[in-house]
C-alpha cells in the first residue's frame, strides 16, 4: 500500500496529465468563448494546488478560484469573539486546533489572551481535550468546535466519550459548518461566476458522492470529488474540464479509494445523535440556513454556549480586510492591498492569512514572483 | 479544509474503538470507532486523531492503472 500511496505522487504521470488537462481546459474555453472557472472549495486543496505550482502551470488555460472550505477562515468574528471571552473566565481551560489561536477577534486573539494569563491550550484531537477534562477534574474545560463534516462527528464522539466518562467538566462551542449549504448560496449568488468544483475529499468521505448530486441536478454545475496529492487535483481538473467541454454536468468521484457513495454512515449517525442543523454566520457568506450545527436532546447539557451564558454580539470585519470576498472567489488574495504588505503570516489582519489552509497565506507561501 | 494523512494499523487497543496507527516516522493512538473493525496492517485515513474511513487499495491501484494506460496510450480520447 505505501507504494501504491507514493506512486500518486508520480511526477512522470503528473506531466502527461498535465498536458491533458491543459488540451482539455483549452476545448472547454472553446465552449465557454472565456477561460473557465474551477473553484476549489477545500483548503487543504487550496494549499495543494499552490505547493504543485499549479495556477502557474494551468494560468493561461483556467481559472483556478479559491472557496469558503477553509474552517478557521470562515469562523465568524463574533466566535472568534465570544471564544475570548470563554477563555477569559478564571474556571476555563479553552482547547482548541492550533490554526486558531493567532486568528484576530475584535479585541485581539486567543494568543494574546494566552499571554495575558488566559489558561488556553492547543490540541491534536477532540479526544486529547477529554483526557485533559479527565486530568484536570476541578477546572472547565472548553474545546473550541470548528471543522466541516470532517469534524464534526469526532467532536460528536468526544462528547459521547466524556459523558461515558462521566466527565461533566467538558463542554464543546459549536462552531461547526456543513459545506453543501454554501456551495448553494455560491450557485445562487449572482456576483459569483463559476464554471465547476473541485470537492472536498475528506468532508466528503463522511458525506458520500449521492448527498453532492443537487450541485449538477439542480444547478448544472459539473464537480469532482478529489483527493490531496498532486495526481489527483489533476485527474479531478481533467474530469470537470471534460464535462465542460462536453456541455455535461455531473458529480463524480475520482477519490474512489477513499469515498463511498453513501459515504461513512456511522459518521453521519453519531453527528445526527448529537447534533442538529442550525442556521450559521459565516464570515463572507453570511447567514445560511441549516449550515451549522447545534446540539440536540441529552446533549446540550455539553453546550458551552449554554454552559456559561456566552454571547455572540455582532462586530465590524477589519477595514480594508478582504477575506470574506476571498471565501466567496469573488477576488484573489493579490487584488486586497493589504496583501503582502500591511498583512502578512508574521503579523496578519484576517484570518485568511492566519491558518495554513488559508489562501492568503497559500498565496504569501508559494504564488509571490519577483 | 480538513488534512488527512494515512496510516497503518500496527496495534489493536480496543476493538471498534483504538488502535494505533503508524505515520511514516510516527506512531499515534488513533479513535476508530467511525471505521468499525480494522485489521492489522490496514490503513487508515486519520483526521484530528481519529479514523475518518479505511483506504482501499484495489481501488488506489485501479486509479493508477487507469492514469498510466492513459499515459501509456497518448490517446486524448481515453482517461
């Protein structure tokens, strides 16, 4: 398998395919009578295409479109604020994903909370923030919910697990997305021109091909499930590119080692058990309805919300900070005159820059020439 | 938006709920209660410390073989 697993990484076979999605976008532009537009809705895919050189290698022949699938990058403010003010509470240990903490709320971040004396601690995994729970019986500890599909349902376990446990000290606050609501409001967002995706491979493993069709059915939008290695993001560029040049739309998954068409029913169940859709803020998009989640029945006793009486109170974006056009692939990174020079990874304005999925930072990493 | 790196089962904890995983380098208590009984030798994609889904090697290979064919042929009509 370690062989098969490193043969993706093929740079032999990654040029032939490359020529073929440049052959291919080439008759899809012929169709369109402009270059098409494939948005990458996955940081992590964001990340992989910049690290490849792709935009490079692909840029006279598609558009390649950043898109609202990077967690922390879509928390909105006023989380980002009321984790401040959880972590300012004497009784909370806040735990949380690393990409967090550096991310600026309205009144500075939970790193400088950490300086002030804020007891706030970084995780690998939900399950780390239950032994914690475990081991610190007479503080509260707090893990900060954000992630996709991806996580949502190892959040859901590490509830189910504490109160196995019999742990009442841990307490989670729901920041959690559901991504196919946004891709909605991206289809019916008139300012937002896209020919086709690139899918998230991991959010849709749990989810499953079926639950993505709506996107070709209903929209006539074509996209392609994809995995994370450079092969790939090429074979699943060259399916969608297909399509286009075919006049077809469909969902497809070129991640079959991974993806099942019903996905992974015992992810989905224990979100369901834990969990219900909620209507969510995201930074960019907005409101949406059904794109959060919320917990349900025995479970809210787990809301940190509820837990300590937190309140979101909506605040102003930084002026001038373009990340939430960016999330929308409204514009590129290179169009907010911030970029590079007043926000950077070392000193960053919004958190498109912060997390190592953003792609402002992908952009500051890789794209930068001259 | 959500990293996954593959691992190998080397150690069963406890069946349906820990094993432990080797990254290349690294070896990791993993959760894989969403992934039901795994076997040794296995891999399995882990997020955040858990298993999200087992890889499937004759589907990997499948993939591969349909790029190289590809490749192989030249043929802009085949993928």
């Amino acid at each position: 398998m370690q062989e098969i697993l490193a043969r993706f990484k093929d740079a032999q076979l990654g040029k032939v395919l490359l020529r073929r999605v440049r052959e291919e976008a080439e008759r899809a532009a012929d169709v369109l009578g402009r270059l098409p537009v494939c948005m990458e809705v996955c940081g992590t895919h964001t990340m992989a295409i910049s690290r490849a050189g792709l935009h490079g290698l692909l840029r006279d022949r598609v558009v390649l479109q950043s898109g609202p699938g990077c967690p922390v990058c879509v928390t909105d403010q006023a989380d980002i604020d009321a984790c401040l003010d959880l972590a300012r509470r004497r009784e909370v240990t806040l735990t949380t994903f690393g990409d967090l903490l550096r991310v600026p709320g309205s009144r500075g971040s939970l790193e400088e909370e950490r300086a002030g004396g804020a007891d706030v601690r970084v995780v690998y995994s939900p399950s780390d923030a239950v032994d914690l729970a475990a081991a610190l019986p007479e503080r509260q500890v707090v893990f900060v919910g954000v992630g996709f599909e991806t996580t949502a349902p190892l959040v859901a376990l590490s509830v189910r697990e504490a109160a196995t446990r019999g742990l009442t000290n841990y307490s989670v606050y729901p920041s959690h997305k559901l991504y196919p609501p946004a891709l909605r409001a991206l289809l019916l967002d008139p300012e937002v021109r896209l020919d086709a995706f690139l899918l998230p491979g991991h959010a849709s493993t749990i989810l499953g091909r079926r639950r993505l069709n709506f996107i070709a059915a209903e929209h006539g939008v074509p996209g392609a499930i994809a995995g994370f290695e450079p092969l790939d993001v090429l074979s699943a560029l060259l399916e969608i590119l297909r399509q286009l040049a075919g006049r077809r739309a469909e969902v497809v998954n070129t991640y079959p080692r991974l993806v099942r068409e019903e996905g992974n029913p015992v992810a989905v169940a224990i979100m369901a058990e834990v969990f219900t859709p909620s209507r969510a803020a995201w930074r960019g998009l907005g409101e949406l309805p059904g794109s959060g989640l919320e917990f349900k029945g025995q479970w809210v006793a787990h809301d940190a919300i509820r837990r300590f009486q937190v309140e979101r109170v909506v605040t102003r974006p930084r002026r001038g900070c373009l990340c939430g056009e960016i999330l929308r692939g409204k514009v590129k990174p290179f169009d907010c005159g911030h970029f590079g020079r007043t926000c950077t990874p070392v000193s960053p304005l919004g958190p498109c820059m912060v997390s190592s999925e953003g792609a402002c930072a992908a952009y500051y990493r890789y794209e930068r020439t001259g | 938006m959500c990293l996954g790196v593959p691992g190998k089962v080397v150690e069963i904890l406890e069946p349906s709920r820990w094993a432990v995983v080797e990254i290349p380098g690294v070896r990791r208590r993993v959760g894989t209660a969403l992934v039901g009984e795994v076997r040794l030798g296995e891999y399995l994609m882990i997020h955040a410390g858990y298993a999200i889904e087992k890889l499937d090697a004759e589907q990997a290979a499948q993939s591969l073989e349909l790029w190289e064919a590809m490749a192989g042929a030249g043929d802009p009509g085949q993928v």
